[in-house]
C-alpha cells in the first residue's frame, strides 16, 4: 500500500451515510433486490457511479450517500432528494425501505452476498462472522483540518460514542426472536476482528504505523476493513463516526449528524485551545457502550472523569446546552434540539418492541415502520 496521506478539510463539511434494507411489500421480508433497484434507479436518471448510492455486502441492502455538504440542512436537502428518487423506484418494484439497524425477522442465511470481488473475498476471509452481516448502520463524516487533529478527536469523542449508540438503538429483533437487547447490531459488528471501540492513538504517525503493520502482517488486506466505532478518514479528510444503528426516521437520523458534527467542531475548538486531553480508561467505555446496547436511551451511563450516573436524556441536554453557540453558528440548532428531544423518548426498538406486543404479528413491525419513516406520501394518498 502506498503512503497514507490525510486530505485535511479546511471547513467543518458533513457527509451522511444510511444503509436501508430493502423489503418485500408482500411478505415484509428482506429482499435481495439490490440488482434490480440499481437497474431501475439507473434508468431514472441516478447513478451509482456518483455514489448517490451504493451496494453493501448483502444484496437486501442500499447504501444512500450525501455529497459533501456544508450544513445539516443542505444534508437534508440532499437526502430527501434521493430518498424520493429511491421511493418512487422501490415503490414501482414492490419494494419498501426499512428503517432499522436488525430486521425483525429475516434470516441471515437466507440473505445474498452481493457478487463483487471485494465482497467475495470478505466472505472468505470471515467466513459466517461475514454473512451474519445483515445489519444497517448510520456513519456520520465531519471534516477536519489535519491527520493529526483527526486522530486526536477520535481519541476524545470515545466516551460520547455510549451515548450516540443509545439515541440510535433500533435493533432489539434477531431472527424472529427478541435479543432482549436495544441494539442487537453492535454486537453482530463486534465479532469482526478490526470492529468497536478503537484502540487509543496519539497522532497521525502513530495511526498510519498500526494501519502498515496489520497490512503487512497479512492481518488486513486494506485500510477499508477497519471498521471502528469512530475512524479518521484520509481520503475523505474527515472523522467518520460508525457507531450508530441506523435510527427509524429521516429527521432523527439528522438530529443525531447533528449532535455529532456538533461535537467535532467542540473537541476540535479544545484542540486548537491546546485543552488538556484527560485519558479515560477504555473499559470504562466499554461498560457504557454495553450500557446503551442493553438499555438504549433509557441507559444509565457513567461518567468517565467524576463516576457519576446519568442519563441519556440528561447528557444529551448537557451537551446541547454546552453546544449552543456552536450549534448555532453552524445552523443545526433545530437539529440539535430534535436530538434532546430522541433522547426523552421511547427509543425506535422499544416501538418495535410495542407494535409487536400490540399485534402479535412481526410483519406488523415492519409494515407500519416502512410506512411511517417515508418522506413521500405513499402510492395513491395525496
């Protein structure tokens, strides 16, 4: 490989990341229509060569990307624009877009692998820990200006990752059966090798050396099978967080880029201050990252500096608080404040959980989920 070079941004850009799954309109199952949606999608004028869209390993997922934007609103702009072109072609094709980070009860094993030379040879390498794969997450790019602050924001931003896993938790199903868990994903994510919470890093140097290693050690093919909680991304010149299920909905989806660009630019205004970098322990986030995969957003965290409880709503309150002027200045306070407002609500698997005990019925969950999370009226309501 050759010499990883960080592209440092020098504004405070935001790119967003949704993997949807796709579905079946009749039976509400997932359906390895990637194939033919990209077909159609093609013909309507969106390609994929733009990256407006992508493949992911399964053949039941859709991978829809933002251009590089400069607010959360010209993300929004963007999402919902493509999000209609998608609508209109899934709806033509008996297709539906799922909203959730697990689906509630599809089987792994009945998903396809997405036939291209780099997913084939993911299968081969990680055998079932690969094809257990059929989950759909949220990554939330924020650029920055050098490797080095990249790094180091990664390091700082750690112990905030319980806490956007706990606002994003949606995946409490597993194959038809309920994991009593709220984000069943993250642990799926978990059993890859190069996956979670990241190691602690100091600089750009110290990056680059444990990427070249795992490389020429044969342990990692490429740099794209790290797959981090949180990540710097040298091409993109960004901090790309990767720990959120994918929430249920366009507008919490945005709440939570939102909070996240939000918390960039604040560790990034630290840095540049020369603020003290505090270490926390790593185990200690590992207790509250299970924490919000147990509980979600009704979690009880701690916190890593004082050890005092609290909870998700309280945190994400103190954090928008602290953000304000930020949030402000970057024009996402009403996105800022949707996220406080997830934070005191029922997480999206506890509404999966509840209209499975209201109907009985699986399929109910994803039936009214994929109706609800639309940005465009379904076919024939006006």
């Amino acid at each position: 490989m050759g010499k990883i070079e960080f592209q440092g941004n020098d504004r405070l850009t935001v790119g967003i990341e949704i993997e949807l799954g796709l579905v079946d309109e009749t039976n509400m199952a997932l359906r390895s229509a990637y194939g033919m949606l990209s077909a159609r999608l093609t013909a309507d004028g969106l390609s994929e060569d733009e990256g407006a869209y992508k493949p992911e390993l399964m053949q039941s997922v859709l991978e829809i990307n933002t251009g590089v934007c400069e607010t959360i609103a010209e993300a929004e702009h963007d999402l919902r624009g493509k999000l209609t072109a998608v609508e209109a072609a899934t709806d033509a094709l008996g297709l539906r877009l799922w909203w959730g980070a697990t689906h509630p009860f599809s089987l792994w094993t009945e998903q396809r692998v997405t036939p291209n030379e780099r997913y084939l040879q993911l299968v081969n390498l990680l055998q079932e820990m690969a094809r257990r794969l059929v989950t759909f997450g949220l990554h939330i790019h924020v650029g920055v200006d050098s490797g080095d602050k990249a790094v180091m924001i990664c390091d700082r931003i750690m112990r905030h990752l319980p806490t956007l896993l706990a606002l994003s938790s949606s995946s409490p199903f597993w194959e038809g059966r309920d994991t009593g868990l709220q984000s069943h994903r993250s642990k799926v994510m978990e059993g890859l090798p190069t996956a979670g919470l990241p190691t602690l890093m100091r600089n750009w140097s110290e990056y680059v050396w444990l990427v070249d290693h795992m490389i020429e050690t044969g342990f990692i093919n490429t740099i794209r099978e790290i797959w981090w909680d949180v990540r710097p991304h040298h091409k993109f010149g960004t901090v790309e967080v990767r720990v959120c299920d994918m929430p249920g909905n366009l507008a919490d989806t945005l709440g939570i880029a939102a909070l996240v660009q939000c918390l960039v630019k604040s560790l990034s205004d630290e840095i540049d201050q020369g603020a003290y970098q505090r270490d926390c322990h790593p185990m200690m986030v590992r207790q509250n990252k299970w924490r919000a995969t147990r509980y979600g957003n009704h979690a009880s965290l701690v916190d890593l500096y004082s050890y005092r409880v609290f909870t998700v709503a309280e945190e994400v309150e103190r954090l928008a608080g602290s953000m304000a002027v930020i949030a402000a200045k970057l024009g996402a306070d009403s996105y800022l404040n949707r996220a406080v407002q997830l934070a005191q609500s029922k997480s999206w698997a506890q509404r999966q959980r509840e209209i499975l005990d209201e109907t009985g019925d699986p399929t109910e969950v994803v039936r009214q989920l994929t109706s609800q999370s639309r940005v465009t009226p379904p076919v024939g309501v006006q």
